[in-house]
C-alpha cells in the first residue's frame, strides 16, 4: 500500500461525522492508500501534506505538498461554497479535492527542443528550464476575540468563608496571539453568624495573552487593573451599619482553554488579585478580619468566539 496522505484542519476540529466524511472521500480519491488527520496519522514518511486554510465557513483554501525525490511539489485549490450547501457535504468535497490533488499526475513537461546540426558541427540540444515551486507560508491565525461568562470563588476575609460570584468577560482580539481585555463581575459572601454581610464589585481592563491555541486544548494569560469597591454590612442590637471603600487592584489570571464545538469553549483557570493595602472589618467594637492584600481565586465558565 502507498504512503498515506496526512490532512492539517487548520483550526479547531469540527463534529467527528463531519470529520469522518472528509477522511473517507480523500482515501476514495487516493484509490490506493490512506488518508489521516494529523493527530491519527501513523509515523512518517507520507505521499503528501494537505493543509487547510478557512476563511469563515464558506471558503476553504486547500494546500498539498507532495514527495518528490528533488523536494516538495506544491498543489492549491481554493473551493467556495452556496449557503444552501449541507455541511456535511462541504467536508466530502474538501476531501475529495484532498485525495485528487495527491494523486492526479501533472502533464507530462513538453520534450527538450533539439536543433538539428548543421553539415559539420552538430548544434547543441536546447532544455526548457523547470520552474521552482513557490515557497508556501505557514496559515495564519485569525484576531481571537470572545465574550463570556465565568463563575468565581475568591478569598473575602482572613477570617470566615470565601466568597461567591461571577463576571462578564470580553476580548478584543488584534492578533492571532495578543488581545485586549475588560471585565465586571460582582460577588458576596452571606451574613454570617455575627450578621455580617460583605459584598464586592470589580471592573477591569489589561491584555490577554493566547499561550496556546486551543486545538482543541490550550492556555491563555490575562493581566488586568482592577477597580475594587468593597462594602460591609452588619447588624448588632438592632443597629444596622455599613462601610464601604474603592481601591485600585490588579488581577493576573492563567486559564486552561478547552474548544469543546466552535464558536464555545469552556474555561477554567486560576487567578491572583492584589491590593495596595488590606481593610480591616470590625462589628461592635470587635475584630471581624481583614482582606488580604494577595487573594488566589479560582474561575470557571464558558464563552463564545466572535
């Protein structure tokens, strides 16, 4: 059997049907060998490298290198599909046209032009060069820009429960890799037994660093300022009193990306929020605790690409 022929996405996988639907029309294409993804294909060497460029969900840019004893043969085709096309059908024909690049012969390059000699000397033959393939340029990324929902849970006081929230999340993506950031999120913890109640509000911007594209897993690092308000609440011999405060704060946050169906992914991570001071909770007189100027938090949520 032939060496198989070995298909790059290019972005993160679709539905496993679909996907199946792609390798079986290529390896029909092929007749005599194998297609694979990259992630299934066996140890190398290959018949031909295919890899796919999408532009959205109706254009498709498709690049096949193949083996040649004096380097790599490069083939493109870039196919275009209706709205009322079936999407199952789409990923067929991008197989198809896969497997045919692969294996279609080119024509034959036309003989070498002889000049007949002349009555004594014979004239020398002359041979149309070959043309070089073109370098190929790696398929870039598209800007990643998101909008999302994560739910937190994040120190309160030095004393008592953690607390409790979420926070809307968005990015504004201007690369492939790097992207701005905002945030607002809100989060409690319940009255306790000393009738305390504490509440927290945040608001923040920064950058947001895409470590590793997730395909399908993959990281990202957030770095944002921070505007915290923070109130307290209490009641003691029926007196209800409340003290609120607004600092500055800064919030580095490591994720763990997972593209579960693009456009959704699924987050979960850990964050670090810092203050320039700690405040201090007193109820009737007495010590209640004091935030902390260093806070570990952990998040989790979803999000959509845009």
């Amino acid at each position: 059997m032939a060496a198989p022929v070995v298909i790059d996405m290019g972005i993160a996988e679709p539905a496993e049907v679909l996907v199946a639907s792609m390798v079986e029309a290529c390896a029909k294409a092929v007749g005599d060998g194998e297609c694979h993804l990259v992630r299934d294909a066996p140890q190398g060497p290959y018949r031909a490298i295919a890899i796919l460029t999408w532009d959205g969900a109706d254009k498709v840019r498709i690049e096949v290198g193949l083996r040649r004893e004096d380097g790599t043969e490069w083939r493109n085709r870039a196919l275009s599909f209706q709205p009322e096309d079936a999407e199952l059908e789409r990923f067929r024909s991008v197989g198809f046209v896969v497997g045919t690049l692969a294996t279609e012969e080119q024509e034959p390059a036309p003989p070498p032009v002889v000049v007949p000699p002349p009555p004594v000397v014979p004239a020398p033959k002359v041979v149309a060069p070959t043309p070089s393939p073109e370098p190929q340029s790696e398929p870039s990324a598209p800007p990643a820009s998101s909008l999302g929902l994560v739910a937190t849970m994040g120190g309160a006081l030095d004393e008592g429960a953690p607390r409790y929230g979420g926070s809307l999340r968005g990015r504004l993506g201007f690369s492939s890799w790097l992207g701005v950031t905002a945030s607002a999120g809100a989060s409690v913890r319940p009255r306790d037994h000393r009738e305390l109640e504490l509440r927290f509000l945040e608001a923040g911007v920064g950058l947001g660093t895409i470590l590793a594209q997730p395909r399908p897993i993959g990281w990202e690092l957030d770095v944002e300022a921070v505007v915290e308000s923070f109130r307290a609440s209490a009641e003691a011999a029926g007196v209800a009193a409340t003290r609120e405060r607004v600092l500055p704060a800064a919030r580095l946050e490591l994720d763990l990306v997972w593209a579960v169906a693009p456009p959704l992914e699924v987050l979960v991570g850990v964050d670090l929020f810092g203050r320039p001071a700690s405040t201090t909770v007193k109820v009737g007189g007495e010590p209640a605790g004091s935030t902390g100027v260093l806070e570990l938090g952990v998040v989790a949520g979803a999000r959509v690409g845009l």
